[in-house]
C-alpha cells in the first residue's frame, strides 16, 4: 500500500463508475500531501487522498487515477501489481494489499443491504467510499444535525451512541459494526450522536454512490427496498408502537410489509391524509410515520362527552387511517404534515384483509382505534379483556348474562350431537328454569318457547346448534346495552386500552417511550459480527495518524518560521 508525502494525481473517470470529483480537483488532477494507493489491475489504481478534516479527523476520499507524479522528497511503500492477492488466497493474512478488495468487499457483503450486491458491485462501492480517521472523544456527528446521507462501518477502535432522550448510552459499537444503513435509503435526521472512545477508523458510504449502484441492479434494488420496508414495521411491531400487529406470526407481517409504499418527499404543510365523504373517490389509506410531525386538525368537531382538541401532535412511531377521525370525533378533518416526513403506507384494505386472517388482532386495533367507542364483539375476540370483562361481571355479581353467552358458543360449536344435548340440559336448569342458580333476564316469550321446545323433544331428536340463537342474541343486546358501557368506563378495561393507545391519547402512556425507541432504533443496530484482519487495519490507522501528525508538525514548524 504506497504512501508519499507530496503527489500530483492525474485522475480520469472511468467509464463504469461515476466518481465525484473532489473540489481539490483543476482539469481532473488534485494536488495532495498524503496519499494512499491500491492497485486495482494492471493500469488502475485506487487513489485515497488526504482532504481537510473538522479539527484533527483525517478524511480519506477517493478517486481512481491513472497516473502519479510525485513532485517532492517521499517515502513510500510499492506493491506492484504482480503481486496483488488471488481472489481466494486474499482471504489469508497474507500482505498489507490484502486489505484493498477482499477484505473490505467481505466486510460490505455481510451487511443484510448489500448481501445481494455481486463482488463487483461491491467492489465499486469500497472504491467510492471514504475513510475517516478520528482521535480519542471525537464526536463524528450530532443528534439532529442535519438529513443524514451516510452509512459508517467501524473498521478499527470503538465508537459509543448516545441521545439526548435517554439517561445511558444506547449502544458501544465495535470493530465490525455498522450503523445508519437506512440513511443510504430514505431522508432521515441523525436520530443520535455518536462519539469516538478511542481512537477509530470508520468506512462511510454516501448515498448518492449506494444509488448509483441500485440503478445498475435493478433486482438488488428491488429486494433492499423489500428489506428496508420490513426492517422500518419490525422495528415499530418489536419498540411496541404497532402492539396490534405482535399477536401475528412475524413471517406473515414480513409478507404485509411488501405490500407498504415509502413515501419520503412529503414536505412541510402537505397533506397527508383527509376525511373522506360519499362523494370522495381516493382510497382510504394507513399510515405510519416513521420520521417528521403531523397534526391532526379541524374546526368541524362532533359533540361528544369525549376528549374535545382542537388539534393532535404525532411523532415517529404513531399512526393514521380512516378510523383516526371517528376517535376524535372529527367531520372534516386533515392531517398536515408539519415538518418533512417519511411515512409507510399502503390502502387501507390490505389491513383489513390481514385482519380477516387474524381476527383476534382486529379486535386488538379496533380497541386501540376507538378506545371507548370499540364494539362489544371486539372485546370478546380479545382474550385479556374478555378475562377482565368477566372479573368485573363478578365484582358486580351480575356474570349471569355472560356466562350464559359463553356456553351458548361451546354448544355452537360442538359436533357431537349427545354432547350437545347434555349441554342444552345444563343451559336450561342453569340459566333458563325460574330456579335457576345464574337465571337470565330473558322476556316470556322467548324463556318460555325454549321450555315448551326442550319439553317436546324425543330421544331420537338433533338439537341443532342454532337453538339458542334468539335468546343468545337478546342477551347480547342486553349486555350492550347495560353492563358493557359501565366496563368501558372502568380501570379493567382503561388499564388495556392504555396498552393498545391509538397514538392520539397518549399522555402518560407506555407508548411515548415507544415512540422514542422506535425513532433511536431507526440508526441504530447491534454491532455486527465480522471477522475482520484487525492487525493489518489498526496499523493502517496508526499510519494515517502518524503521517497526520507530521503533517500538522511541519505545518507549525513552516508558520513559526515565518
């Protein structure tokens, strides 16, 4: 790997990668007093050249060169091309140069969003790169500072991750981790600060480069998109902001989540979602919000004894659909977004038909979307509320409706027709005769036309599973109509609708801190596991630094003289 002190680099495109010429750059040639070369074959090399760093962070940037001139005193070291690695003997630890392909081209194809990328792809993104060295507590970039537009892979010392959200760091990221890939993807801020512990050498990937790349594999293209959507709805299912979708096997949310868009030019005071009326013919829509603020708003408010805001403030982590106006009991309302925003979104009739599939999850989401207005049915698909909504039948000693209804579904569905008429025995003297231990409220006419009807009939006889029907469904309208309003209104059933939030109450709930998970995780991921050539990069990061020192010391040496 040469190394000079002064160079003049002649640096021509090449015609299958669109390098970006540094400002440095007069006619394609730069001028630069620290240089490092790999040779890529024969007439090709690698040029990563010293730019101005912020304080003392050496940034390497690159280029591809044809020739260099080197114009004063050097020192360098030369591999010539014949000696370059075999693709497979570059896996070994062999020489220094080792580290100009192999390495860092396995080091990328580990990374889930590159897995896909063939080696030549990856080695076009290694050669656009850029290496950046940084000292002892340095902080390599703050929470919030701007649209981030790059991924880093820590190639040698460790960096630590912090935000102002929480009291600890959020993770130590070592040699072989990466973070903020999905920045090459979509417009998000730097959602954490990050800081060196020691002294680190990180690769960064621009976005532009990234997308070069996906241009020119439009399959890989398709499958990082496949992989970014299901990255964003796992990490909001795992932080708990979806918990309605945590009941559903995770392979099938994966399948849900192909069929989301990403929407990351909504800009500021765009609509992003409208009541709709009779007259409207846009598709209802759902909405996540993965980065920005909305406000939910409208002057046309419904009355109601319900929560009565003029408007509603969501952050990273909330969501909308149809429903989100009916909660606030809203006319004609809109949603603005009041900041740039990246939402996930798909119509809204591809939640409803996950819903079909896995109808306890829809009872789960109309609890958390209507809150007090869910319907009864919904709450006896959910198992923890219909527990709760049996203990507060209890405590009121009035559980006779209920237990009643539940019988009334295990003799629905029993296939066994003497089982089924045991159980119509045990309804009649439980619930039915004037005797009854747990009797229902039921009128006259229907108590007694089951009597006369259980009277009449013969051994021989099928007692049909829709027998009960008319008095289950009068019990139903009962408890509708008596005892399911004062469970809504009770801590047995606030306490878990606390728990599913819709996102638009959420003063003291679980979900803030949820949201804030959610927003942290987005840059954020546990550091990777890959087995890097550690010696060979910490001594290339000492050099770096040891040439930067030199440097700054010739420099005050040349001021002082004067």
């Amino acid at each position: 790997m040469p190394f000079s002190r002064s160079a003049r680099i002649m640096a021509p495109h090449t015609p299958d990668i669109e390098y970006s010429l540094d400002p440095k750059f007069e006619g394609e040639v730069v001028l630069t007093s620290e240089i490092f070369l790999f040779w890529k074959s024969e007439k090709e090399i690698v040029c990563r050249y010293v730019t101005e760093g912020a304080g003392d962070e050496v940034v390497l940037q690159s280029t591809m060169c044809a020739r260099v001139e080197l114009q004063t005193q050097s020192r360098y070291l030369l591999l010539p091309p014949h000696s370059l690695p075999d693709p497979i003997e570059s896996q070994k630890d062999s020489s220094l140069n080792a580290l100009t392909n192999a390495d860092f081209i396995g080091l990328l194809g580990t990374i889930p969003f590159f897995a896909n990328l063939p080696d030549d792809k990856l080695s076009m993104l290694t050669e656009m790169s850029t290496i950046r060295v940084y000292p002892s507590n340095a902080v390599i970039f703050r929470e919030d500072e701007g649209i981030s537009t790059q991924m880093f892979v820590t190639l040698a010392g460790s960096v630590e991750v912090t935000s102002s959200r929480a009291t600890a760091p959020l993770a130590q990221l070592d040699a072989g981790s990466f973070f903020g890939e999905m920045s090459l993807l979509i417009n998000i801020p730097r959602a954490a600060t990050v800081k060196a512990l020691d002294s680190c050498m990180l690769m960064s990937i621009e976005k532009k480069a990234f997308h070069t790349l996906l241009e020119q594999c439009p399959d890989v293209k398709v499958s990082v998109g496949k992989l970014l959507k299901e990255r964003l709805l796992l990490k909001a299912i795992v932080n708990g902001v979806l918990p309605f979708f945590e009941s559903i096997p995770s392979e099938r949310m994966i399948r849900f989540s192909h069929e989301l868009d990403i929407e990351d030019q909504v800009h500021k005071n765009d609509i992003v979602l409208r009541q709709q009326d009779e007259h409207d013919t846009h598709e209802p829509r759902f909405v996540f919000l993965v980065y920005g603020a909305l406000e939910i708003t409208s002057k046309h408010r419904r009355h109601s004894n319900y929560r009565q805001d003029n408007s509603v403030f969501l952050t990273p982590g909330c969501y909308l659909g149809p429903f989100t106006f009916e909660r606030l009991n809203l006319r004609k309302g809109k949603v603005f977004a009041r900041s740039a925003a990246v939402l996930l979104t798909c119509p809204f009739h591809k939640v409803l038909e996950l819903f079909d599939e896995f109808p306890a999850a829809g009872a789960a989401a109309n609890i958390a979307w209507f809150g007090e207005r869910c319907d009864f049915a919904s709450v006896l698909r959910h198992g923890v509320l219909t527990q709760r909504f049996q203990a507060f039948l209890e405590s009121e000693h009035s559980d006779e409706n209920f237990l009643f209804f539940l019988d009334i579904e295990k003799f629905r569905v029993m296939e066994d027709d003497q089982e089924r008429r045991e159980l119509s025995s045990h309804i009649r003297t439980q619930y039915l005769q004037p005797d009854a231990p747990k009797e229902v409220n039921l009128p006259a006419g229907i108590r007694d036309g089951l009597l006369e009807k259980m009277d009449k009939l013969t051994p021989a006889d099928v007692v049909e599973t829709t027998f009960f029907d008319e008095a289950c469904d009068e019990i139903m309208r009962l408890m509708v109509k008596d005892s399911f309003p004062r469970f809504k209104k009770s801590l047995h059933f606030q306490n878990i609708v606390d728990t599913l939030d819709p996102n638009t109450t959420r003063k003291g709930s679980r979900l803030v801190a949820a949201c804030h998970h959610f927003r942290d995780s987005l840059q954020i991921l546990r550091p990777g596991h890959v087995d890097m050539k550690h010696m060979q990069l910490q001594r290339m990061m000492s050099t770096i630094q040891k040439s930067h020192a030199r440097r700054k010391m010739s420099s005050g040496l040349a001021i002082s003289q004067h």
